[in-house]
C-alpha cells in the first residue's frame, strides 16, 4: 500500500490492518518503484496516473486506481464487478504474450 502527503496518524491506524508482507512506501521515486517490482515481482500492480508508466514500461498489468479517467469507480457492490473486469482486462490481455516480463528474460540469461 502507499501514501502520498500522509500523516503520522495515517500510518499508525493503517499498520494494524495489514497482513505480513504488505509493504507501505510513502511517494516513492519513478526508480524506486523499478526496484519495488525487481525485488518483489508483483502480479499486478494498482496505483495511480503518476506510477501508471513505470510499471508499463516494465511490461505489468496495472490498473490506475484512484483517477477514473478509463473505468471504475470501484466503490460498493456494483463497483466490484466493475474492479473485477477491470483486474481481468489488466491480467489477461493478449499484449502480455508479445513480450516476456524483464525478470523472466534475465532469468534465461543467467542473471
């Protein structure tokens, strides 16, 4: 999960709620979301217009979660079947086997 422009108290009543393993970052740099998806190679990402093209260009599924320019909103009932169509569109599209991830291809190479 992340912030931007957040406040102590944000954290402190967001850190009971997560499970082991979520990691808060708090308006990370275009370089430091690179090494945020190297290291832990998510499956998808969320987040909004600003980190959008980062994890484009490292070829992951992303949906802009707060900005609704394309779809959504993802609120209440309703908004759930619209985030679900929306997560599938990002996870399956068929642009995805034109090109493998950079992890996979520095795998091949040894690195």
């Amino acid at each position: 999960t992340g912030y931007e422009f957040a406040h102590k108290d944000d954290y402190t009543r967001s850190y009971p709620e997560l499970k082991q393993g979520v990691v808060i970052y708090d308006d990370p740099s275009a370089y430091e979301l690179e090494e945020f998806a190297r290291r832990l190679k998510p499956d998808l990402m969320g987040a909004g217009v600003k980190e959008k093209y980062v994890f484009h260009k490292m070829g992951l599924p992303f949906r802009q979660m707060h900005s609704w320019d394309y779809s959504g909103p993802y609120h209440g009932v309703d908004g759930f079947a619209v985030f679900a169509r929306d997560m599938d569109i990002a996870i399956n599209s068929p642009t995805w086997n034109l090109f493998q991830a950079p992890w996979s291809t520095a795998a091949k190479h040894g690195a």
